[in-house]
C-alpha cells in the first residue's frame, strides 16, 4: 500500500524506576481500582509496612487488594529480559531518521512536553517531493507545467535556483558567484546548499518539484542525504522514455529566433 511505519517513540526509563513502578502496583479485583504503595497508597497502608493484602486495602470497599502475577520483581525480571533482548533491537531497525527518545523518568508535564518537541515534525503535513528524470527532448518541460497546474507545487531547475541564489547574494550564492566568475563548475555541495535554501521558502511547504536535478547518483545520494534531515524523501520519480531517434528528430529539428 505503500506505506510505512513514520514515527517511533522510544520511553526510556532505567529497569530500577521501572522495578519500583510495576513491583508497587496493587489493583482491586472487582472495580479495576489501581494503587501504589508509593505514589498512590491506600488510606489503609501506614507507607513503611512490608505491602500485604491484609495492608493493601481498596479506599471504598475496604476489600483486600492484589498484586498481579506479573507485577512482582521476579517476573519483572523475566519481562525486561525479553524487552532488552527482543524488543529494543527493533529501534536499530528503523534506525535514528524514525526513531525518537523520550525521557520517561521525568515528571509527567516534562514527559508530555518532550514528547510534543519529539513529534513536531510529525505533526506537519507530509510533503511532496517529486522528481522529473528524462534526457534532453523528452518532454519534462511541457509536462512540468501541466504537473504546476494541477498541484500548485512549484517547479524547481538548478539552473533558476542558481541565479536567484546569486542575485539574491544569499551564503551560497555567493559561493556560486565565485565558481562561476573563475570559470569553474558548481559542486553538488553548493548545488545541495541551493536546494536546501530554496525548498524552505513558504511556496514548497506542501511540495515540490525537481527538475534538471540530480544528475548524477553522486548528486542523488547527496540530495537523499538532506532530505533525510527533515524526515523526509523523494516520494515519486516520473521517468520520460523516448527513443534516442525520436529525441535526435525533436533536438536537432528545433529552430529558434533569436
């Protein structure tokens, strides 16, 4: 379906807090009633007392309260055991691009609040990064146009972006400048660094589109490598296949008045 798993939040707490959360835990059978011997004790535990049931007892009813059979420290033990061998492997499997850490060993407002840092970019609309890919003649130019039209998405050449940048005397124009006035050749490090400026202006919030760029699979990991910064990644590639004779008949038939 073409999906895949966006975000995981990893609540990291040391196995002794962890311990003294689960090991303290006493419920009331009949209404799901929840207490801690700790944190949130009963009227009927004096707080110093080894907990017992006949100590552990439920505020309304005066029942006698347990202790679940996996809540105590040697199950625990077991269930950690199989957490750190079994599950936190599954965090280098998505690996850090998806992965997130939150302090769970904090106060309750300061979890929340890491938690919302650690989801903000999740929160925003996924944005669409398309790519056009054909040789000269195919046809990406014409198309792009209609692709404008119906997406609103703006259409994104090196070759504009690099005069903008430039005439705009942005950082990295300003490299481009540079290059260009000793007669050298724009590295995909400046190219990367156009892009990166450009794709942040307010009309590619939603998306946009890459034409002319990469070129090379040299410039296409790098531009992997940005995009992954921010979560994100080229979402579709629109291939234009034509014949080399048919490219040739379209080039070399073109006549301009100039």
């Amino acid at each position: 379906t073409g999906e895949k798993v966006n975000k995981v939040l990893e609540f990291a707490v040391p196995d002794a807090v962890l311990e003294e959360r689960i090991c303290g835990r006493w419920m009331h059978k009949a209404s799901g009633r929840s207490y801690h011997v700790k944190f949130k004790p009963p009227r009927s535990y004096d707080g110093s007392s080894a907990a017992s049931a006949s100590n552990m007892l439920d505020d309304e009813t005066g029942e006698a309260l347990y202790q679940r059979g996996d809540d105590t420290a040697e199950a625990l033990k077991k269930r950690l055991a199989g957490y750190h061998g079994d599950t936190v492997p599954i965090l280098n499997h998505y690996g850090p691009n998806v992965c997130a850490k939150v302090d769970g060993n904090q106060e309750l407002s300061k979890v929340s609040q890491d938690v919302g840092n650690a989801l903000a970019a999740f929160y925003r609309p996924a944005r669409n990064v398309l790519m056009l890919f054909g040789p000269p003649g195919a046809g990406k130019g014409t198309q792009a146009e209609i692709i404008v039209a119906r997406t609103g998405y703006p259409q994104l050449s090196t070759g504009d972006m690099l005069r903008e940048a430039v005439a705009a005397g942005t950082e990295v124009g300003k490299k481009a400048k540079a290059v260009m006035e000793s007669g050298g050749l724009v590295s995909d490090e400046i190219v990367i660094g156009i892009i990166r400026d450009r794709i942040a202006e307010e009309d590619c919030k939603v998306g946009f589109i890459l034409d002319g760029f990469p070129r090379t699979l040299a410039q296409a990991k790098a531009l992997d490598e940005m995009l992954a910064k921010t979560g994100e990644k080229v979402n579709k590639v629109l291939e234009f296949a034509v014949p080399d004779a048919v490219l040739e008949e379209r080039i070399c038939g073109r006549w301009m008045h100039k």
